[in-house]
C-alpha cells in the first residue's frame, strides 16, 4: 500500500502496534488502503514529519479542538507541529491545530500518500514540511509524543518563527490550543 509514498520516504520507524480490537472498532468507518497502512502500527514517516496514530487513543484530543462535520471522524496521523489528519464524510482533512484551520486534502488515501504526499510543491504549500526540516535542524527529531509547539501561540499573538518554536507534549498542546482558543469549526 502507498508503494511512492514509502518508497520516497522509507518505512515506518519507532513502530508500536496497535491493539486490534481498537484497529476494528474503527476498521468499517475507514477504506480499506487506510486501515491496512494503519495496520502497521504507529508510528513515523518522512524522517519524523508524519506520524501514523492510534485512532482510538486520539479521539478524546480531536474532540477537543475538532468540530466534526460527519460522524465518525476518525484521527489516523499526526504531524511534527501537532497537526491532525482525519477521515471524514469520504476525505481526509487536515487540522490545523496552530491555525484553526482545516482543509480537504483529498477523498482517496492512494492519491493522498502516493501523488501528493510526495510532491514537493503540495507539501511546501498546504503542509509544514519545510518548517519541519528547519525546525529539525534546530531541535533535533521528536519522540511518538512530542510535536514542536509555537511559544507564545500562535492565536495569541505569537509570531511563526523558528526561534519560537519548543519541543512540546502532543496531546497537552493541542488540548492547551483547544482550551485557549476555542475548537475548530
């Protein structure tokens, strides 16, 4: 599955599987590429940028700052400055934590992972990917639950710079963006 995608930017790494009755309590809401990418485990891609999750242990912190527009909605990655990729109404979404934001990438994960995940231009313009590789630089890689959080937030008058940046707890940012600046609707 997602044979470009893996082949640009290599296998998962730093794998933990994920409970399987947790894989199937989710399995009939997700197609079928997706849930066997994520049959995987969790875990990351593009040296750090993307990270497969469990969508089980994410839907307490999507429903924290998400406001679905169709049930289920059902978080399947993450990215290195706590963006969320969704599945939702036949889509996947990307929420932009930092932003407030979010945004239909596309209605089919083969075309997601293998056209536009591993073009550059895609990723320059609608991802962080090349934020991610100066912030990587800088900080160095990240750990399954970390992400790099904007200090002070963004929403709250901070600036989008490198120097700005901090490694930070994924799921405690997120709900922190969630708490100071309201959900994503």
């Amino acid at each position: 599955m997602f044979e470009k995608f893996v082949a640009t930017f290599g296998d998962i790494q730093s794998k933990q599987e994920i409970p399987r009755d947790e894989l199937n309590s989710v399995q009939k809401f997700l197609p079928e590429d997706l849930f066997y990418f994520l049959k995987k485990g969790a875990g990351s891609y593009m040296n750090g940028f993307l990270w497969t999750v469990n969508p089980v242990e994410y839907k307490q912190i999507l429903d924290e700052i998400y406001v679905p527009l169709q049930e289920p909605s059902i978080c399947f990655a993450r990215d290195a400055f706590g963006g969320l990729y969704i599945w939702e109404d036949a889509s996947i979404i990307y929420v932009d934590s930092n932003r407030l934001g979010q945004e239909v990438l596309g209605r089919k994960a083969n075309v997601f992972f293998d056209l536009k995940m591993t073009d550059k231009g895609f990723l320059d313009k609608k991802l962080p990917y090349s934020k991610y590789l100066e912030a990587k630089g800088i900080l160095g890689g990240l750990q399954a639950d970390e992400c790099f959080g904007y200090q002070p937030l963004l929403g709250l008058g901070g600036a989008e710079r490198s120097e700005n940046l901090r490694v930070v707890k994924i799921k405690e940012y997120i709900s922190i963006l969630a708490q100071a600046l309201g959900k994503i609707e």
